[in-house]
C-alpha cells in the first residue's frame, strides 16, 4: 500500500506514471515563457527531468509503451510498403505487412521517448504560432511552406533537444556525480550554441530566452550572451533538484548547501548592482538621432490583396507627414513597408518612390524602411546562392537571367542616394533552403518561389547603414534579432544604435509577438546599445541600454535614440561560453569512451 504521502513524490511518479513526469516538465517549461509571467518556474523546470534521469526511475529494459507503439507500428507499416518488402521478404508477406508485434526496449530508447514527448508539448506550447502564419497567409503556396516549416520545426527540434539528454543518460553511469551533472549542463549550452551558428537553427526557445522580461535579472548577458543565462538556468535547476533529493529520502541538508543554492540563485541581482554603474564607459552616451517611428498599420492581407501599391504609399507618406518633421533626424518604417519590390540597380525609375523621395528631399530628412529587392545575373555562376532562373524585361525585351531576391532595409537620403542592407540570417524553409549552395537542385525545383518564400539571398558581408551626419546604424530584420552572435557582429563594426524592422502582423494576438517584442531587451544588454523597434501592426518599442523596455503607440511617435560607442565583453569575445562548452563536451565524451571501454577488472 502506498502512502498518500508517496504519490506525491516525483520519484513514485517517475516509476509508476512516467508520463506524470513527461507532463508537469513540459508545463514548467511552457508557462516560462511570454506571455505566461511565469518566468521563474524555468528555474525548477528540469528537476522532475532529473528524476527521470536517475537508475531505478527506468530500468535497462522495458516494455514499449502504449503511447509510442501506434506511432511505431504506423512508421514500421510505412517502410515495409515504400520499400516494397511484402514481395521480397517472406517474413512480412501478405496480411503480416501490417503486423507488428509488441516488444521490450532499452531504458535509453524508453528515456529518448519520455524526452522527445516533453520538448514536443513545450514546443508546441511555445512555438504553436509557427502553424498560425500558415493559416493568415492568403497565398497557397505560402501556406504550404509555411506549414511545411512548421510542422518540421515541432517535430524535429524535439529530437534534437533530446540529444543533451541521451549523451547524458549515457555518460553519467561512468562519471562521478558531480562531474556527470557538469556534463548535462555542457551538453545542452553546447547543443544551444549549435542552435544559434547552424542553418537549421529554430533557436527560439533557448532557455536564456525565458528571462528576457526581467532585465534586472540578466545584466550579466553583457559578459556571456544568452547562453550564460541558460547555464545559470541550468546550474540552478540542478540546486533545486539536489536539495528535492535529500529532502524526498528524508536527508539532513547541510546549511552549506543552501547557502550555495541561495547564492547562486540571487548571483545576478548582485551583479546587476556591479554592472550597471553609471560611470562605466558603455553607459556614456555620445550623441542622440530624433526617429519618427511610423507604423502603417497595414493588414498583411489587404496588402497583398486588396490595396494597390499606389494606394499605400500615399498612406504611409500621410502618415510621415502627420507631424511636423522640423526637428526628425530620421523616419523610421517597418519591414516590408515598401509594398513591391525594389530592382537593385533600376531604382531610379521606379515613378512609386517618387513622392517619397519628394519628402525626403523637401524635408532634408533621412528614412529607412523594409522592403524587397532584387537583381538580375546574366548567369549562374555570377548570382548569389539562392537565386532562381527567370526573365527580366531589358528594352521591351525579355532575357532569361537568373534573379536573387533579398529581404532588405533601404536608407534613403536627401539627393536620391540609397544604400542596401541585406538580411543576413533567414528563416529556415520560410526564407531560405538551409544549405542550399550545397543543393543547388532546389533551385531548379523551385523556380517559381524567387518573389520571396523559400530562396531569398542572404548579404555577403556584414553592412551598417550611415545617416546622413555618418552615423553608423546597426540593422535587424525581424528574425535576425534572435541571434546574439550575429547583432554583436554588427556592433563591434561600429554600429552606434540598433534598428529593428518586423512585421508581427501575422502572428497577432498568438506568444509569439510577446516572445519576439522581449529579445529586444537581451539584445540591448548583450550591445550596451540602444534599440528602436518598428512593426507593422503593433509591437513598436524602444529599449534602453539597460534593457528596459517602452512600448510605442501603435500610431506615428517620436523618439530619443541616444548613440553609444563603449564595447562589452560579449561584443569583444562573442558566445566564449557556448565555445568552451562545445569543447568541454568532445573531451566529456571522449573520457566517457575511455572509461566505458577500459578492462572490466579495472572498473
């Protein structure tokens, strides 16, 4: 007879109802994150995880579970069909194609199926808006992509944040305690600097990503970017897990050990005291840019749909004017505001930027704003990865060429001068084949797509944009402000604030426009570098060099944008801990081989 006490434990609940503890991780994990203001359960997330992990939790072998044995006996079927096995395998001839008979797995495959099942419904929870632009997206084959992309992201991520779990499943039974548990919390940092330097990143739901509403909390991201929060993170869940473990077997835990945990837990409140002083260089402000910042308020769908181009334009240009623009050093415009794509070296004479550069030139004003723009190349060899054959109208002509689209930020100055600014870092399937130099064929699959979904180019090297008083301006397109790495990049280049475009229209009203609003904050901190950000419908802010963040109305509004040149450590050495972690991991599993491998006489 178990107690009632006894079910209360996440040790009963690991070995009589594992799928107890599959649920309550993915919760913990999933109300971390914006909009829940839940942050802190991230801090105690992976403990029920931890007891999962633990020897008497899952035996060596099991019986398969009945959750995953429909979705096995349905793939096995499926192979057995596509590879034509019921006419050369006598075994599975006839009606035993579709048979399938139960049996015991290892404890690891048992575990690998508890883990992927926790990352799926956190990222489902998370990320469920990946599905929603797929949805409001009126176009069908933008709707296929989009739910391709998607689809792929919650089934795949899942597996992949599995892997820290099953290299720690693995190497913990050779390593002493203290050093297996270092050893998780280097693979997942490991595994999470993999996420943000690789092409199939979908790095959104990075631990250090929780935090990003409590920048009182993460002033240290300044020294170790998003992945010393993770690690913090992942250190703490660690204290609270020991500490559950002595008090569930009825231990006496030390003063010592509390006191630890204690510190740890309130280390970056301490160190927020020590890097915020403002006598610190980062904190000197060298100069300030008035932005108009300018939401058009445009609906995606009657953008593409129903209004003309003509029509918007006059629109936005309504808009710049609504206030007078005497003392604007800038005009500010969200991504995509521009409503048809630009030809790269044709500008000129395109008649629907007239009016705007009329502005622009009466009101001696600077602007800068999202569009699309593109290029053609007289052969294959010459275009950038990413480009689709196609035809370009030359003197009433038409040539075949090969055509390269780029997600864009344009600054226009008075004396009709534009310079360019590319997106560097493209949505995996939605705005980019990943690895697509290496699999030139999707080119050829795809010709139809140049106007935008699934190819566009991507700059070749890392660009500012300069005002007209040659200030240096970094630039963020919408997805790009999730990468630390790749905005730090642009700061160490000499940009002095930050500008961030995007176009949330399309996932209005879902997390995600919570979730992409608060990396502004991290971004701030990681570049000690002021930030305005302009969206389309919504989701305007302004964020300070400490992080604190200012909605914008979602109508025309002038901001402060103070300038900065001081360097953090993070802009100087980058991810050095997601590095270090990467390294520490190979040496780990290369002593876990040793060890495993040795005489047994000498275990």
């Amino acid at each position: 007879m178990v107690s009632p006490k006894a079910k209360w434990s996440l040790y009963w609940l690991a070995r009589n109802k594992p799928y107890g503890i599959v649920l309550l991780t993915s919760l913990l994990l999933g109300l971390s994150y914006p909009p829940f203001p839940l942050y802190f359960l991230v801090f105690i997330a992976f403990v029920p995880l931890f007891v999962l992990f633990e020897t008497e939790s899952i035996p060596g072998r099991v019986p398969e579970d009945i959750v995953f044995r429909p979705i096995k006996h349905v793939s096995i079927v499926i192979s057995r069909i596509l590879s034509l096995q019921f006419i050369w395998r006598p075994s599975v001839r006839g009606s035993k194609v579709f048979q399938y008979h139960r049996h015991t797995i290892s404890g690891n495959a048992q575990l690998f199926r508890y883990t992927y099942a926790i990352f799926f419904l956190w990222n489902l929870v998370g990320s469920y808006w990946l599905l929603v632009a797929a949805v409001r997206t009126p176009r069908l084959d933008d709707t296929l992509i989009l739910a391709t992309a998607g689809i792929l992201a919650l089934l795949v991520n899942p597996a992949l944040m599995s892997i820290p779990c099953q290299l720690y499943a693995r190497t913990r039974h050779v390593l002493p305690p203290v050093f297996a548990a270092a050893s998780f919390v280097m693979f997942w940092i490991a595994f999470e600097y993999l996420q943000f330097n690789w092409e199939l990143s979908w790095s959104w739901l990075s631990l250090g990503h929780a935090l990003a509403e409590m920048p009182a909390w993460i002033q240290y991201a300044e020294i170790t970017g998003v992945t010393g929060i993770s690690f913090h993170i992942l250190v703490a869940n660690l204290f609270f897990y020991s500490l559950y473990r002595f008090i569930d077997h009825q231990r006496k835990i030390s003063l010592s050990r509390l006191l630890i945990a204690g510190i740890w837990f309130i280390l970056p409140l301490l160190l927020s005291f020590l890097l915020t002083n403002n006598s610190r260089e980062v904190f000197q402000e060298k100069g300030r840019l008035t932005v108009r910042v300018v939401p058009p308020n445009i609906d995606p769908n009657l953008k593409q749909n129903m209004l003309t181009a003509e029509r918007q334009m006059e629109h936005i240009i309504a808009l710049i004017q609504s206030k007078p623009l005497d003392s604007v050093d800038l005009v500010m415009l969200p991504e995509h505001a521009i409503p048809r794509p630009l030809h790269r070296t044709q500008w000129q004479a395109d008649r629907l930027l007239d009016s705007l550069w009329e502005l622009i030139a009466t009101q001696q004003v600077d602007l800068v704003t999202g569009l699309e723009s593109y290029q053609g190349f007289p052969s294959r060899d010459s275009a950038p990865s990413g480009a689709v054959p196609s035809f370009l109208q030359n003197g009433g002509l038409r040539e075949s060429a090969w055509v390269a689209t780029w997600n864009s930020a344009a600054l226009l100055q008075p004396g009709r001068s534009i310079s360019f600014y590319d997106k560097g870092r493209l949505a995996p399937l939605v705005e980019r084949i990943p690895y697509l130099e290496f699999f030139g064929i999707f080119n050829r699959i795809f010709p139809g797509w140049w106007s935008g979904v699934g190819n566009y180019a991507r700059q070749d090297s890392l660009s500012l944009l300069h005002s007209s008083d040659g200030i240096p301006l970094s630039i963020l397109l919408s997805y790009e402000s999730a990468f630390g790495d790749y905005a730090r990049r642009s700061t160490q280049a000499g940009g002095r604030a930050i500008l961030m475009l995007t176009n949330n229209r399309w996932w209005s009203g879902t997390a995600q426009f919570e979730q992409h609003t608060w990396l502004a904050t991290l971004r701030a901190i990681e570049n000690r570098r002021a930030i305005i950000r302009c969206g389309n419908m919504g989701g305007s802010v302004a964020v300070d060099v400490r992080g604190n963040l200012s909605q914008l109305p979602d109508e025309v509004s002038d901001q402060r944008l103070q300038l900065y040149t001081g360097t953090t450590f993070y802009v100087q050495y980058g991810d050095l801990l997601g590095r270090i972690a990467g390294y520490l991991s190979l040496l780990i599993l290369i002593i876990a081989l040793i060890l495993y491998f040795r005489p047994i006489k000498k275990r």
